[in-house]
C-alpha cells in the first residue's frame, strides 16, 4: 500500500524553497518510478502555502521516509514538519481501485 507524505514549511521559507526548487523538481523526475502523486499545496488564488503533497508507491514507511529524507527540500531543512501515514488507493485519475 502507498504512503502519503505531506510536508509544512518553515516560516517565512520561500526565498529557500525557491533556491532549491531545481534541485527538488530534479529528484522528482529521478523518482518518478515511485510517484503516483506530488505537488504543492496552495491557496485558493493560486499562491504557494509552503509545502507539499508525496504519494510514493512503496510497501515501507523505512522507504517511504528515506525518499523524503533524500529530497533537496529536506536535505535543506525547509521542512517544519513531515506526516507520512499508509494511503489506501480507491480513486486516482478517474480510476476506480474498489
């Protein structure tokens, strides 16, 4: 079953979100393999609200951590705080997995 990841920035982070954004988009692309889903959270107009939504395909919390923990964003301390909890998929891209 996947995880969800789902990370908070720091206060006050864009300047370091925005300096290791090239780096991040590049690690996603080097994982896609494992992403069924990820993308920033945002406000209703369109604006960046500091962090982020994982859904790794992975059977391992210990995998799912490590994948977050390698990440640019984590390697330079963006994060306030990270959720990682099993994701059981029933709907995803107008599939149905019931």
């Amino acid at each position: 079953m996947p995880y969800l990841i789902e990370t908070w920035d720091k206060p006050d982070s864009i300047p370091l979100r925005m300096k290791h954004r090239p780096d991040h988009l590049e690690y996603l692309a080097n994982n896609a393999s494992l992403l069924l889903a990820s993308g920033a959270k945002l406000n209703d107009d369109g604006k960046d609200v500091g962090g982020g939504i994982y859904i790794v395909d992975t059977d391992s919390r210990n995998e799912a951590t490590a994948f977050i923990e390698a990440d640019p964003f984590f390697k330079a301390g963006l994060f306030e705080h990270i959720s990682i909890v099993r994701w059981r998929k029933a709907y995803l891209a107008n599939v149905c997995f019931l």
